[in-house]
C-alpha cells in the first residue's frame, strides 16, 4: 500500500523544509565540532553560518502555519526588511568594533539572542493555538534574564555600570524567584481569563528582568567570564523552549545543543578557579577585607635600562599577560619585545591562565591579533612546573591570575583559585599602571615579593620604551 | 500523573533529541582547547540565534489587515534581535578566527 504525501495532509514543501532543518541542525554540531580545531575552526563557523542561512530561507519560504497558509508576499517582505536591517547592524557593529571590547560584544549578541526569545515567548503565549502554555513560559522567562543579565554584563566590561555588592541582593534574587516561581504554578494551575494571562505574562517579564538585573549586578571580578558562558547557556535553552512551542527540531537540537556546550564551558572555568558554580553566583567577592590586616611591605621599582639588561641576558623568559595588555592594546608591542629577545637567543614563552583577561581564551585572541604563534601559548598547568627555571616573569597588566595568596591565605576571596606561579621563577617584572587592586579587589603580596621588581605605567608605553632601550643594548 | 505520562508519550521524539543534545554539547566542547574558547563560545552563542527561525514564523504569520499592531511590532523586533544575534555572532566569530588563520600561512 502506498501512502501519498496527500493522505499525511502535508505537500513537498513540508517535506523539503524538515530536510532543510536536519541539514542545518546537522551543520551546527559539525561546525562546533571543527571549531574544536584552530585549523579548521574558521570553516567549521562558516559551516555553522551557512547552516543558520539555509533555514532561515527555506522557514520564509515554505512554512505553513496551522492553517496550512504560507508566509505571504507583504509579510516577507516584512521579514526580509528586518532581517536587512539586523543584517547590516550585527556585521557593521561586529567589523567596527575593537579587539579589547570583544568581551562586551559577544555579551551584547548575546543580550539579542535572548531578547528574541523573549519576545516570541511573549507572544507565542497569548496565541491560542500554542499548547504548551509551560515551556512558553519559561522561554519567556529564561529569555528575559539572558536578554538583562547580558546587558548588565555588557555595561559592566564595558565600565558603565558599577558592582552592588550589599548582603541582601542574595535574599531578595532568592525571593524574587520564589516569585517567579509560584507565579508560574499559578498561571499554569488555573485556567484563568485571557486578559489576565496576558497582564500576568507581562508580570512575569518585568520580574523576569529585574532578576536578570539583579543577579549579574553583585557578581564582579574574575567571575565575569563564567557568567558570561553561563548567560549564553540560557539564551540556547531559551530558544529551544521556542523551538517546543514550534515543533522544531533544529531549533530544539541548536537550543539545547547550545545550552549544554555553555553549561559545560562555565563548569570549566569554575574548575580553572577551584569554586563551585554556586559559589561564584551566590557568594560573589568582595572587597579585599580578609587580607588587609597583613603587613604590605614595600615595593620596589626596577629602571628601563636594569630590566633591559635583566631580560637581554637571560635564557627563559615567561610573560604572563591580562588584562591591562589588552587595555592598553600592547599585544603588537609585546611581539616586538618577544621577536627582539628571541633574536637574541633568548626563550620566550606566554603564560596563559585559563581566567586571565574577561573571557576564556580571551589573551589567546588578543595575542594571535599580535602575530603571536599560537604554539608560544602555554596553558597554566603545562608553564607551572617550568616556572622555578625560568629567569625573568614579566607580568602584563596581570594581577589575580598570579596572587600566592591563592595558595598559603585561607583568608583571601581567591584562596584556592589555580594560578601562574610567577612568584617561583627568578626575578619577576611587573608592568602595572600604579598601585591599584586587581579586579577582584585583593592585595597581591607577589608585588612585594623580594624578588619583583615594579615598572609603573601604561603597558604600551612601557613595553615600547622597554623595547627600544634593548634595542639600544 | 497520567497526564505527565501522556504528555511523555506524545512529545518523545522531542525528548528523545534534547537528551541526546545535552550529551552531544558535553562531548564537543571537551576536546575544545582552551586557546579557542572566546571565539567558541561567540561561535555557539551565534547558533543560539536560531531563534531568528521562531521569530520568520511568527512575524511571516502575523495579521496584517489590523494594520500597525503589537505584534507586528514586537515580532519586527523579535526579528531584529534575532538577526543581530545571528549576523554579529558569526561574523565576529570570523574575525577572532582570522587571527588564528594568519598564523599558518606563515
């Protein structure tokens, strides 16, 4: 017995469509997948591109919705206009922006993402033929927090929007989802008026939002990068509960594939800092208060002239790099240092701390902007047993990364956080622009280690005149 | 009770592709070495616009002869973001991944 296309109620379009979307859901995880590489990472981002492209057009051209209508002329043109203009927008905001912002930008892509979702849940609610009235909800919900708690993160790397660091934001965020919480029982438990489903849909975003607020505003510091992998996490899930509500199964499988991938990442960087996700989310650092009743010692500076020599005639050089090389944009000058002391026979390799700048991988970008080869980059577990051979640390615009209070202060925020044991090697030189704290608000006892020896000012400046004066040598 | 049990049944194909979803996440990000983590995360955090699907849907439907309504609007936007996420994410992708592309060619 045959079975035609016509007795399953569906045409070819139908057909080809769901084709398009395992196409494309097959194209996501390949695409991830090369990007596990660096030589077939930029392939594998365009394969992913191209498998996002494929199902937007054949979505505007062969949906049908309950009706069996498709998308109409007027409508599409609707659509494509939109798309136009967050064409332009994402590709100009993205080629304009500067290497150091990166952070920002992906949290601000992300902020979008999420708001989408939010806003299709929003509407995909009051729609009478959707009938998993839960898992709109919780798109709605889940959405929302990534749409705010991304932008907050995005104004806080950007410097615009400051810490709250006060005891009872843990109280009221736990309230606040109570909230959430029970207002969603509610709306599901009862079979309520469509009018008030539709006001207490619009509750639950503005709840939704003043959570997100509040709960990436007490986290600061070294935190930002788990919340940022973390606020990516949701917004994959948040278009997945999209994808529920649609029945569609690339958006489902990138959703979630998504969600997961991020979830894992910000477990990662937990692990790369010794702290349990709960704790980077709930107990979030303070100010250096624990470790302020040690004795601070003196530091003490060290001349262009003394360090030129100083690194001119060792044979292992480690330049441990943060986030003030990327501030100051010294990635090209510190290439020029690193080729000018290889010239000279010596061995220079970068430390990287898997944490270090406000991304994970974030030094690596900077630095491969620089020219630097990626194979000079050495992950913190593979320099640290090297460390006590090595003549000279230069730490770059670092400073929690390589804190020891890390490993003998049971006091301080960071105790127990892995870091680059800079303090082991030789001699260190630490480039920092003056005496502040590092982001984290603590006290690093390596600057006045005996063995260090300060450079004060911007990193570019001093990296320049630091490589001029070798060169003078 | 039943009504989970029945609500199981009917979306187990569903089910089926979110569990093993999770696993497939898991599994390729843990071979990803840390020095492709930023651009990894912007590349995945581009795929996480394929909510720019549910938004062509629900703006290609959307009534019209109502005129200028709050879902049209709501639905441009939805599109608007959703594009935004989409375009940037991969394209700033494609730059980080430049710098790493440079490199071998020397």
């Amino acid at each position: 017995m045959n079975i035609t296309l016509q007795d399953l109620g569906i045409t070819s379009g139908d057909v080809i469509l769901e084709i398009s979307y395992l196409v494309a859901a097959v194209l996501f995880v390949y695409g991830l997948k090369l990007m596990s590489h660096p030589e077939t990472a930029k392939k594998g981002n365009l394969w992913a591109a191209a498998g996002m492209g494929l199902a937007m057009v054949t979505t505007l051209f062969l949906h049908r919705d309950a009706d069996g209508k498709t998308i109409g002329m007027t409508n599409a043109l609707i659509v494509v206009a939109a798309i136009a203009v967050g064409s332009i927008a994402g590709a100009v905001i993205a080629r304009r922006i500067k290497m150091t912002a990166m952070p920002q930008l992906v949290s601000f892509f992300n902020a979008t993402g999420g708001a989408a979702s939010a806003l299709v849940a929003l509407m995909e609610y009051s729609n009478p033929d959707n009938s998993s009235a839960l898992v709109t909800l919780l798109g709605l919900v889940i959405g929302t927090i990534a749409f705010s708690g991304s932008m907050i993160a995005y104004g806080k790397l950007d410097g615009k929007v400051g810490d709250i660091f006060a005891g009872w934001v843990k109280y009221f965020n736990l309230f606040l989802l109570l909230v959430i919480t029970v207002l969603i029982v509610y709306m599901l438990a009862f079979d309520l008026d469509p009018g008030l489903q539709t006001t207490l849909s619009y509750v639950l975003l503005v709840l939704a939002l003043i959570y997100g607020i509040m709960f990436v505003m007490p986290i600061g510091g070294a935190d930002m990068p788990v919340v940022i992998s973390l606020l990516n996490s949701l917004t994959g899930i948040a278009a997945a509960m999209a994808g529920f509500i649609y029945n569609n199964e690339a958006m489902i499988l990138g959703g979630i594939f998504v969600g997961s991938a991020g979830a894992i990442l910000t477990l990662l960087m937990c692990k790369a800092m010794n702290r349990s996700l709960l704790n980077v989310i709930v107990g979030s650092f303070g100010g250096g208060g624990a470790a302020a009743g040690k004795e601070q010692g003196t530091v003490k500076e060290i001349s262009l002239s003394d360090a030129s020599v100083l690194l001119s005639y060792s044979q292992k050089v480690v330049i441990v790099p943060g986030y003030g090389l990327a501030v100051a944009q010294a990635q090209y000058v510190c290439n020029d240092l690193v080729k000018l002391l290889e010239d000279k026979g010596v061995e220079v390799k970068f430390a990287i701390h898997p944490v270090a700048g406000r991304m994970p991988g974030h030094m690596n970008v900077l630095l491969a902007e620089a020219d630097v080869p990626y194979t000079k980059l050495v992950e913190m577990d593979d320099i640290n047993p090297d460390m006590p051979n090595t003549d000279v640390t230069i730490v770059v615009g670092a400073n929690d990364v390589v804190n020891p209070a890390a490993l003998d202060d049971p006091s301080s925020p960071i105790y127990g956080m892995p870091i680059i044991r800079a303090h082991e090697s030789k001699n260190i030189i630490v480039m920092k622009r003056g005496m502040g704290k590092g982001y984290a608000g603590i006290e690093n006892f390596l600057f006045f280690d005996d063995k260090t020896r300060m450079l004060f000012g911007n990193a570019k400046d001093t990296l320049q005149a630091l490589v001029s004066e070798i060169k003078e040598l | 009770m039943e009504e989970f049990l029945v609500y199981f049944y009917q979306n187990k194909g569903t089910i089926f592709i979110i569990v093993l979803s999770i696993f497939l996440g898991v599994e390729v990000i843990s071979n990803v070495p840390s020095v492709l983590h930023t651009p990894l995360m912007s590349g995945a955090n581009a795929i996480s616009g394929v909510i720019i699907i549910g938004g062509i849907i629900l703006l290609g439907h959307t009534e019209l002869s109502e005129g200028i309504s709050l879902n049209l609007i709501l639905g441009i936007f939805a599109v608007i973001f959703g594009t935004l996420n989409v375009v940037g994410g991969f394209v700033v992708t494609d730059r980080m991944l430049d710098m790493f592309k440079k490199k071998k060619k020397k």
